[in-house]
C-alpha cells in the first residue's frame, strides 16, 4: 500500500499528520509512504498582502503556531515567535530543501528532512527559508552536504515542487495535509491516527472502503 502525504513544511497539520504517519508505519511493514510538496504560501508577495510588515507576518503564523496548542500538551506558541526569526517566510524554499534531500536518500531522506524543518519552524522559531538555516538542517540528518549546496536550489528541485503541486490540483487537492492512498482514494485535512489505522487495515482487508467512509479523489 502507498500513501502520497502531500504536505508543507509551514502547515501545522502537517506538522502533526507526519507524527501520526510515524507512529502508523512502523506497525505497516508493506505500508509506502510518498512524500510530495503543496505551497500554502507560494509567494512572498502573497503573504505581504495580509501582512504588510514582518511584525503583521509573525502574527499570522502565531495564529498556525495556536493551532497545536490544541494537539501537544506544554506546546507554548510563544517561545518560538519570540525569537523573532520568523518573518516573510514563505513555502518554497524549505519544500526545494526537502527535495534536494529526496535526490540524495529517497522517501526516507525527504521525510526526515521535513521533519526537522518542521521542528525548526514549529519548535525552534528558525526561518526555514534562511539558506544557513536549512544547511544546517542538512547537516543534522547526515546528507552529503556539498551535493545537497547544489541542489537545494536548483531548477531541478523547483521543478520537482511544481510538479508535485501540479498533481495534487489535477486531483482537486486544494489544501494540506492529504493524503492520496493507492492514486485513488483520498483523505483531506487532519485525520485522528484511530482513523487512519482503520482505513488502512480496511483497505488491506477488503481492497476498498467497507467499514470506513472513503471517496476516490475524483469523486470529491
């Protein structure tokens, strides 16, 4: 079975839904996950246009940084927005990142990659478009890091992104987190790791949705 996880590393659904995956396959041993990109933010004219300062743009992600506070416990929105690192950050660059750590390790590479972008974002108070930032990063999940210099900003890794965020709107995903499992049935936004089990134990059962409810993409 695979999952495409489209996702943003900006997206604190996301942020979550990766956890829950985490936690889902490692009990899966033939479960794939698929790691693909969607920009909430695809540009930073997009954001000056609801936040014409950077003090107006650390607002707008301290109401995202809000929404776990819902989630984890002891999560504090607070501490990361007063390091005051984070500004006109926008999706682009960290997803181009995540990519150019997918060329050097597959799957594997991108996920642990956008996992510790997230924890910068979310955790940290790291801007994620900062190129020290994200070569750091680099570091920390061990990829060669003069190959993942060239890359993480090359036409390849743009293109990769686009073309990504290209498929997820050819399927009416217009939104993340998703999650499209065999290229036909989709789930939309945060789903309880509960639900996924049973839709993926349903899905391994039956072939297609019996006990849960469940759309094919194109149906939606």
């Amino acid at each position: 079975m695979e999952i495409k996880f489209f996702h943003d590393v900006l997206c604190p659904f996301c942020f979550l839904t990766s956890m829950r995956l985490k936690n889902i396959v490692k009990d899966y041993q033939d479960l794939k996950i698929k790691h693909k990109a969607f920009m909430m933010i695809s540009s930073l004219e997009d954001l000056k246009a609801i936040a014409p300062t950077e003090a107006d743009a650390r607002e707008v992600f301290k109401n995202e940084f809000n929404i776990l506070t819902r989630y984890l416990k002891d999560y504090d929105p607070d501490k990361p927005i007063s390091k005051g690192k984070i500004g006109y950050v926008w999706s682009l660059p960290p997803l181009m990142a995540c990519k150019a750590a997918e060329f050097q390790k597959g799957d594997e590479g991108h996920w642990d990659y956008f996992s510790k972008a997230q924890e910068k974002f979310f955790i940290e108070g790291e801007d994620v478009t900062n190129d020290d930032v994200l070569i750091s990063i680099a570091k920390e999940v061990n990829l060669d890091v003069e190959k993942f210099i060239q890359d993480f900003k090359s036409k390849k890794a743009k293109l990769a992104v686009i073309q990504d965020e290209e498929e997820a709107k050819a399927m009416g995903i217009r939104g993340v987190p998703a999650l499209l499992i065999n290229d036909k049935w989709l789930i939309r936004g945060l789903q309880s790791e509960e639900y996924l089990r049973k839709v993926i134990e349903d899905l391994e059962k039956n072939g297609e949705p019996k006990n849960v409810e469940l759309k094919a993409y194109w149906e939606q």
